[in-house]
C-alpha cells in the first residue's frame, strides 16, 4: 500500500481478512478484476460472481509455467498474440480458446530515458533467468554457461557487459547458482578496477537497460521476447539447458531464429560469439515479432488492453442489468 501510494493517486484498498473482501465485493459494484499471476489468494476474489474476473500474467514467455488449468478459472485471459493461442492449444484439454483476448503487451509501450553512460563500443547484455519451483521450470543458464558466457564476453575487445541477473537469482540458496553468480560479478568488478565499463545491474529496469544494448543473451523467459519486440533488428542468442534442439523449437519458437548455446554448440559459439555482430537474421526475427505480439506497433497495445477492459465492463454491466430485469440472482446462481 505504501508502495503505491506514491505511484498513483487512484483509490486504493487493502484488504487484511477474509471476511472483509467478501464484504468489498458486496457492498461495491466493481464490474471487473485483474490478476496479475495464479497466486493462491486469487481464488478468494474469483468467489465474487458479479465482476468480470481477467488474469494477464505478467509477461510473455514460453516457459511451462506461461500456461496453466487454472486459466479455467477466469472468465477472460489477456494474452500477447498468436504463439500465446497456440500455447494454450497445445497445452490444455476442454479448453474454450474464446476466452482467450489478444491485447500485445502493454508495458512495452512506455518509453524510458537511457540510464547508462556513453560509450564507444558495443554493449552486450546477459540477462539469466532464474532456476524456478522445479526441475520442469528450470530454464537458467547460470549454472551450466553464466560463468563461460560473460568470460568469452569481456574477452571480446571494444566491448561492455551488462549483467542483469533476474531478482531471484540473488536470493538462490541454490549452491551452483550462487557460485556463478558470485564468479561473474568478480570477473566484472576486477575488469572494472583496471578501466573496464562493465556493469553489474540487479535493480535497474531492464527496460530502460534495452535501449542502449546492441545484443542481449538471454534464456527461455520473457526477456528475450521484450527486447525482440522492441529490438528485432539486434541480434539476439538463446541458451537450452537441455541441449534438446528438437523440443526447444517445439516449444520455444523463437529459438528457429536465433542461435542457441547448449552443451552440443557452446564450443563453437562461445570462444569468438560471431553471432553477437551478425544482423542478417533481422526477417526471421520480425517474422517471430509478429507471431508472438500480432501485427502491432508499439503504443498500440495500450490502446487494445484498454480497449477489452472497456468492452468487457460494458457487457458485464448489459448482462447485470439483464439479470437484475428478469428478477434473476446473478450471485445466488438462480435461473429461470
């Protein structure tokens, strides 16, 4: 609460007990809900019948947990484009697909200042993902290439490494994990005592980070499809844990158009990493763009999300007056 008191001046509720949200959807007449990931708390707010109850996640990824049975759940899913629909296709039984709201991805739109100091070479970023709940949704490169990875990078001349650890990496009690983490950031201090421009970015908005990055490397997760969405011009490297190129194309499509560091190719990506300056796979990356987000701009997300929230009130609101005419108990489930 506190949080946001200083980012919006829009009314805010919190809400301690069970008892009392109850009582805030009964005594108010909100007419739609987001939620923002499957925490378990959610399904306190979806016993409210009247609202139109909408999950959005918090990104777009290709990682196992992007797709659950609890999207049932929800009377509407916001999702980014086309790969998203096809995601849930795949993945779950006796699903309706109409549920399903293609609205691109809002947060992309906003514009940030550049954070970072001018510098004449090029600027590389790496940008882990974390290890997951389990093994199904482990999808770090830490463990295995984070340490090969930045030190083939700082090996490189005229070059800047950002390392942009997602948040949990810094809290792992994974030993590995920390082992790496701890490595990398070693390597960069000592470079940086002795002139070196790298940059060690746990915090930063990695948005903002973007706009000064000429490559990023990156694992299964929504970074990379944020900087191809906003970048598909620069090139753009994957890693695969599981060395499983098969499965990674079946299930990351991205990964048709970029290469991929795996145990089988790391030999011959990582000594000279050629594909950090090679542009040439600009169409296919546009090609992937366009069947992650839909055919979008950017700034024009913003307009479908608000867009579907508009006409999801507006055919909530019909759909109460509705009830409410025919004498019908829209919470009490009663029906002619």
């Amino acid at each position: 609460m506190r949080h946001f008191r200083k980012l919006t001046d829009l009314p805010k509720i919190f809400v301690r007990r069970l008892d009392d949200l109850v009582n805030l959807y009964d005594f108010n007449d909100f007419k739609l809900c987001l939620y923002v990931n499957n925490g378990v708390a959610n399904f306190q707010s979806l016993s409210a019948s009247r609202p139109v109850h909408v999950h959005v996640n918090h990104g777009e990824s290709d990682k196992l947990s992007m797709v659950s049975n609890q999207a049932k759940a929800y009377d509407r899913i916001f999702v980014a484009g086309p790969a998203a629909i096809e995601r849930h296709r795949a993945v779950l039984l006796d699903f309706d697909l109409d549920r399903l709201v293609a609205v691109g991805r809002p947060q992309l739109d906003t514009r940030f200042e550049s954070v970072l100091p001018p510098f004449h070479g090029r600027t590389v970023m790496y940008a882990p993902t974390w290890e997951g709940e389990n093994d199904a949704n482990n999808y770090t490169s830490m463990d295995l290439f984070g340490e090969g990875i930045v030190e083939a990078l700082v090996a490189l001349p005229d070059l800047r490494v950002i390392y942009k650890p997602h948040p949990r990496i810094t809290t792992t009690t994974t030993p590995a994990i920390a082992h790496a983490d701890e490595r990398i950031r070693e390597i960069l201090e000592e470079l940086n005592a002795t002139g070196g421009n790298h940059l060690v970015a746990p915090t930063e908005n990695i948005l903002a980070l973007f706009a000064d990055v000429d490559a990023l490397i990156t694992d299964v997760s929504s970074v990379g499809l944020d900087y191809l969405y906003l970048h598909p011009e620069k090139p753009l490297i994957l890693t695969d844990r599981r060395d499983d190129p098969e499965k990674l194309h079946r299930e990351v499509p991205v990964s048709r158009a970029c290469p991929v560091i795996s145990e089988t190719t790391r030999d011959e990506i990582l000594p000279e990493l050629k594909p950090l300056f090679d542009s040439s796979g600009t169409e296919h990356r546009l090609q992937m763009r366009k069947f992650y987000f839909g055919d979008r701009e950017r700034g024009s997300s913003t307009n479908a999300f608000i867009e579907a929230v508009g006409k999801l009130i507006d055919d909530r609101a019909v759909l109460l007056r509705y009830y409410e005419f025919h004498g019908q108990g829209a919470d009490s489930g009663e029906i002619d």
